[in-house]
C-alpha cells in the first residue's frame, strides 16, 4: 500500500484551489467519506495512526446485514442479559478488568432499552438500512470496482426444531419492514447448505442478501482510487481538534496547527477524546468482537451467509476464506484479546460447520477489533451544533460495513446543505 509519511514535514498546501477537507480515520467509514468529498469537489486529506483500512473495518464478516434493524438496548435484550452474560459459551462476555469503567455506559444502555426509545431506534436503522446497498453500487459502480459487492443471500439458522415458530415470527416481522425471505428446512435447506450440519432443524432465508468481496480488499479499493483520484494520506495521529467558524484546526504529532475548511471525525472507538475537545461528550464505546479466519481460498464450505439464532454468531463466506465473527464486549480499546472468546467461537462452527475442522485442514488465523457502540446502536451523522465545518461519522456498532457508503452521501449533502435522503434527526451528535 502507498502512502506518504509526514515524518514531522507539514502537510503541502493546497494549490488547487479547491476547498481543504481533511478526514480523520481511514476505516471504511472514512476512506467513503473521504472518496465522496473528492466526488463533490474538496481537496481531501485522510489522516490516520494506521494503515488504511486495518482496524475495526478490517476483521468483520463483511456483508450488508440490512435485516440487522433493531438497537442492541430493547426490553428483550436487558431482560435475556443476565442468561448470556452467564453462559460460558454465549455471546455477551462482561471483561472484569474494565466493569468499573463501562458501568456509565451500561447505565446509558440501560435507559435507552425502554419499548418507545427501542422502536425508534428500529425506524431509524430501517430507514439506513435500506438506502445502504444502492449507495454501495454507486459507489463501487464510480470506482469501477462493482464485482466487489455480491448478492449472496442470507440464512438465519436453528437447530432446535421447537423455535419453529421463532423463524416465522422473524419472517412476518421482516414482512413489515419490506423485507423478503421464506421458510425453509428438510431438502431445501440441504441444497442451499450441503455442508453444514445435519443438526439443523429449520432456517429463515433472505434471498436479497449481499456481501462485500473481502472487507480489507474492498478498503484497499477505495484507498487506491482516493490516492489516484488526488486524495492525500498521512499516516499520523491527530493528536487535537480546535474548531473555529472560518477552518478547523488540526494537531498532529509534531505539534503543530493544520487549518482545513472542513473537517470530519470518522475515529470509530477512538473518536472520544477528539470530541470532548470541541465541547461534546458522547457515550461511545469499543464494542469488541472476535473472529476466526479459515485460510482455504477455493474452499469456502458455505455458499450463504450463515447467522446463528441459537449461537449467535456469524459465518461468512469471503473471497478470502471463510470467516467466523461473534462475541460482544465492552472492554475499551487497550485489553488484550481473551483468548477463551476464540475457544468458544470455534466450538460453536465446529458444531454447525464440522468439514471445517476435518483432518489435515489448516487451522484458523484469530483477531479481535473494536466496534465503536453507542447505547442506542445508532450512529453519529452530523455537523457540530455550533461550528458546521466540523463534522461527524462514527458510532455504526455491528454495521460500519453496511453503512458505511450511505453514511457518506448523507453527510456530505448536509455538509452542502442540500436536501438528505433521509432525516437525520435521530443521529445527532449531542442527542444524549
């Protein structure tokens, strides 16, 4: 990957006479915000700690879970807490080492799981939800790369045969939202799955479903046509923000002040401390998940999407193997992994996926990143309440990947003051 170190050098004028944009955060939130700036005529410079693309956007399953609609805070979460924080092998792990910490978040969490909040919470991830795929065929379509998004399909899966009627209710739910999918077990299921295990009682299958050929590929992708397109990186840590009405001032790590016109935060977890120097404390928190990566290329062993309702993790099927994902845990950004978090990842796809782990397969690569979660799982979409040029996008829990693209054009048409695709009332950045 190229790039351009700033190595303590200052960052080149812009001679283009364009606007200056600088993006702060080369996930894939950022590198689209950053590519639709360019789009829209900005002179963009993407600045980050890391190499673009390596961080949470790195890891994930990688597919547009656009049926993913209700927050994580509803009265049906908080009232099954306690059962899957105490099953060793369920997917909500509590990190003692950090509890102190997180417990103003819980409380947060905790008041936005009320039936009115979590249904307006649910109205809002729909309406995301279902501007995300066209805006990433835009998108891919403009960078030439359409291949990289595929219409795989999804399947919800059971292996209790009496949560039948589990998979209809989800079916008639989904029905209200525009949602296409149908029941489906016995012979039906077998020739959608051929390998996954004969334990299975039942699934759900949403035919519309869509993938991204490899999350790290496609944000090398999108990187690439930044650079080609006159984009600039510089692999630094921002260090300060100081907002003003005429530029935004950026402090990187030779201390010096960056002036841009417009700025925007796409930090992921590590957007805090950014914020609380504009003036703006936000409850976010890193979300963090863990995955398991089977290296066979030409082997994926799934021809779908694979969510489990009764484990309660995903299995995924990319161009680069396939990938296991799961776990949820609040536990900020510098604890190391739990390595037992891996262990019971791989007992529940050996369980559903046993071919997986047949003799002389190599064994799956581990990694752990960090979804930036706020209480109500919806994220930020927004200008700063009293300096517009300073701007917002982070905060997409479980679906940075899938809103990541839709995330881009709305926020640049407010940055412009053109008329959004949808109201954004219920992504502000100071509603809490």
């Amino acid at each position: 990957m190229n790039h351009t170190l700033l190595d303590s050098s200052i960052i080149p004028s812009n001679t283009t006479g364009k606007p200056s944009f600088a993006v702060v955060g080369a996930g894939v939130v950022g590198l689209c915000v950053a590519l639709e700036a360019l789009r829209q005529g900005y002179a963009v410079t993407l600045l980050d700690s890391n190499e673009p693309g390596t961080a949470a956007s790195y890891g994930n399953a990688g597919y547009l879970a656009t049926e993913l609609i209700d927050p994580l805070a509803t009265p049906e979460s908080v009232r099954s807490a306690p059962k899957l924080c105490l099953d060793p092998d369920g997917p909500v792990c509590v990190p003692w080492k950090y509890l102190r910490h997180s417990i103003p978040w819980y409380a947060k969490f905790l008041a936005a799981s009320n039936t009115a909040n979590a249904q307006r919470g649910t109205q809002a991830l729909s309406a995301l939800n279902q501007l995300s795929v066209a805006a990433w065929q835009r998108l891919l379509t403009d960078i030439d790369a359409a291949d990289q998004i595929i219409k795989v399909g999804n399947l919800v899966v059971w292996e209790n045969p009496e949560k039948k009627a589990d998979a209809h209710a989800l079916i008639e739910r989904m029905a209200t939202f525009g949602l296409t999918c149908e029941y489906v077990e016995g012979q039906r299921l077998a020739d959608l799955e051929p390998e996954l295990s004969q334990q299975l009682s039942h699934a759900v299958f949403f035919p519309d479903a869509y993938r991204l050929s490899d999350p790290y590929a496609v944000c090398q992708t999108l990187y690439n046509t930044f650079i080609e397109r006159g984009g600039q990186f510089f692999q630094q840590k921002v260090m300060g923000l100081e907002a003003h009405h005429k530029a935004i001032q950026i402090y990187l790590e030779d201390q010096k002040a960056y002036p841009f016109d417009q700025v925007t935060v796409c930090a992921g977890a590590w957007s805090t401390e950014l914020l609380k120097q504009v003036g703006i404390t936000v409850p976010l928190e890193a979300e963090r998940g863990y995955q398991l990566t089977f290296p066979e290329k030409n082997q994926q062993h799934l021809n779908h999407m694979v969510l489990s309702a009764d484990r309660r993790f995903v299995m995924s099927p990319l161009d680069s193997g396939l990938r296991a994902v799961g776990m949820s845990e609040i536990g900020g950004t510098s604890l190391a992994p739990i390595k037992k978090r891996y262990a019971v990842l791989n007992k529940h796809t050996k369980a559903l996926l046993p071919e997986a782990y047949s003799k002389g397969k190599e064994a799956p690569t581990e990694w752990m990143g960090h979804r930036p979660t706020l209480p109500d799982s919806l994220p930020v979409i927004d200008q700063h309440p009293t300096f517009s040029r300073l701007s917002f996008a982070f905060g997409h829990q479980h679906l940075g990947i899938t809103q990541a693209a839709i995330t881009a054009e709305l926020l640049l048409q407010k940055i412009q003051n053109e008329p959004t695709l949808l109201s954004l009332n219920a992504f502000k950045v100071d509603r809490f």
